[in-house]
C-alpha cells in the first residue's frame, strides 16, 4: 500500500487516523500546503488527488492508497508554474497564506472548465462552460483569502486560461 505524492511513492501511514495534510506537513514537511481552519471552510490546504480538488484536512492518508497526490511543491517541480507566476504579476497574494491552496484549487479549476464540468451558476448545461469573472468566482468560491486579494486571483486564472485557448 503507498501513495504517489509529487512522484514519489510514499507508504500508507500505520495509523488510519491520520490527515492527510498531517502526513504531508508533519510527516513529509512538505509544508506548503498549509493548516487553515482544519474544518474543510477555507480551501487553505487544498490539494490535487489524480488531478482533482480536496481538502487535505478533511482527507484520510489511506484514502490515497494507490493514488497520485500532487502539492505546491509538486506542482512547481524543477520550474515555475504558470499560475504562480500570473498571481504574482497580477498581486493575486499579499500575505501569501492561502496562495498555495488558491493555485491548486485553480489548476484543477483550470481542468473542469476544460472537460467542461457545468458550475452551479452555468447557464446552458448543454453547452462548453464559458470562463467568466463570475464563472472563476463561483468556482473558486471555496478557497478564501483574508486578505482580500479575490481581485487579483480572478485576473490570474484569466490570464492563463486565455493562455491555454491561444
């Protein structure tokens, strides 16, 4: 029994208890992923299980058995990733906190319009979902930032997903 996380595999914690984001910080210190309200409200440890959103605080490690995880840190790899580099161009951080969690919510956010996962707030089901400001906010509704950066953020995911699309 292992975990793949960011490419490596890692062994399913003895104790069926843990988080996972308390084996990828306190076990791993893989630390940016990071403790927010460690009720699932705030997006803050975010992360990708075979490229899809969850909150590690409110994830089993053992509900990774046999699965790839991808954090922060995997998603940057030996480079840098575009979203990081369109929240900072765009001032979609100031105290940075939650950025981690925004920029793995937002790559799988990225994803689902791409496959064209309808939102609540899509209008025609039967057609490709559009990426509009109110689109983004609606999808990214879950990831909050107490700095009020949301501005920024939505600029971000914009930009690189007029990106993609060029």
């Amino acid at each position: 029994m292992a975990i793949r996380i960011n490419g490596a595999e890692i062994a399913v914690p003895d104790d069926a208890r843990v988080s996972l984001l308390g084996l990828l910080r306190e076990q791993l210190h893989l630390t940016g992923t990071k403790v927010g309200c460690n009720q699932g409200a705030c997006g803050a440890c975010t992360v990708l299980i075979d490229g899809e959103r969850v909150l590690s605080c409110l994830t089993l490690a053992v509900q990774a058995d046999e699965r790839s995880v991808t954090t922060i840190e995997g998603l940057s790899g030996a480079g840098s990733h575009k979203l990081q580099d369109a929240f900072i161009e765009h001032d979609g951080l100031q105290c940075g906190y939650c950025t981690p969690g925004q920029i793995c919510a937002a790559d799988a956010m990225l994803r689902e319009i791409a496959a064209g996962v309808p939102s609540y707030i899509t209008a025609d089901l039967a057609a490709p979902a559009r990426l509009t400001r109110e689109e983004v906010r609606e999808r990214m509704s879950g990831n909050l930032c107490r700095c009020g950066a949301h501005n920024g953020i939505v600029d971000a995911i914009l930009q690189v997903a007029a990106e993609r699309t060029a």
